[in-house]
C-alpha cells in the first residue's frame, strides 16, 4: 500500500510585516489610525482618560488579532457572530403538495383483538417464561 503524505496547514496566512499576515496588520493599522484621531480629540485636552482608552482598545484590539477562538481568529468569530445577530436565517414552511399518485394504495387487515381464554393463557404463559438467549 503506497503511503501519501497528509497536507498540514492547509489555511496558512501570507506574513506582511515579520510574524503578521495582512488581516492582522490591517487591524494593527486602524488601531493606529483610531488612536492617532483619539489623541487629537482627547489626549490633548485630557491625557489620563487617552491613556485608559488606548490601553482599553490595545487589550480588545490585541485580542482580537492574536487570540483565537476554536481555532479559527477572533475577528472571523465576531464577524460571524455580527452576521448571525443581525441577519438571522429564517426558515419559513411551505406546504407540499402530495404525491399520491406515486405510491401504491395497499389495504391494510387489522389484526383480530378478540381476546380469548386460551389467548390470554398464551400470553401469561410467554411473560412468565424466563428468557432464554
């Protein structure tokens, strides 16, 4: 039997920037960008709250770019996540039409349930009787 060799990691990223893929370094950017728009809104006028804001998004934003969640990256889960949230899969029944002329009518015999003195022996006698396999 000849023996074939398993592919691995069949899902690999592309490295950008040293040990970040292209996903990971566009999120990197907008945090950047989100911080450098923050420090002109805030961090001038008020330095502490900047600084607990950007070390709030550094904690969500390093998360989200390096942590996964079942294998799969966090962003991926939440945009699955955001997607099944806001546009949920509905199901709506239809009703069928059915098929009978396909199928074959067979009349079905109802079985005789007269019950008999010698019927119920039969039948006390098969539940008294230990099983035997």
């Amino acid at each position: 039997m000849a023996d074939y060799e398993v592919p691995q990691f069949i899902g690999r990223e592309n490295k950008l920037l040293g040990p970040l893929t292209v996903r990971q370094t566009l999120i990197v950017a907008g945090f950047v960008i989100v911080l450098i728009t923050l420090y002109f809104g805030v961090g001038q006028s008020n330095m502490t709250l900047f600084i607990l804001i950007a070390l709030f998004l550094g904690v969500v934003c390093g998360a989200i770019v390096f942590l996964p969640y079942n294998g799969r990256p966090i962003s991926v889960f939440l945009f699955s996540l955001l997607g099944s949230v806001f546009a949920p899969t509905t199901y709506k029944w239809r009703r069928t039409q059915k098929d009978t002329m396909g199928k074959a009518q067979v009349a079905t015999q109802k079985p005789d349930l007269h019950l008999t003195k010698y019927n119920v022996q039969k039948l006390a006698q098969f539940l008294d009787t230990p099983d035997q396999l």
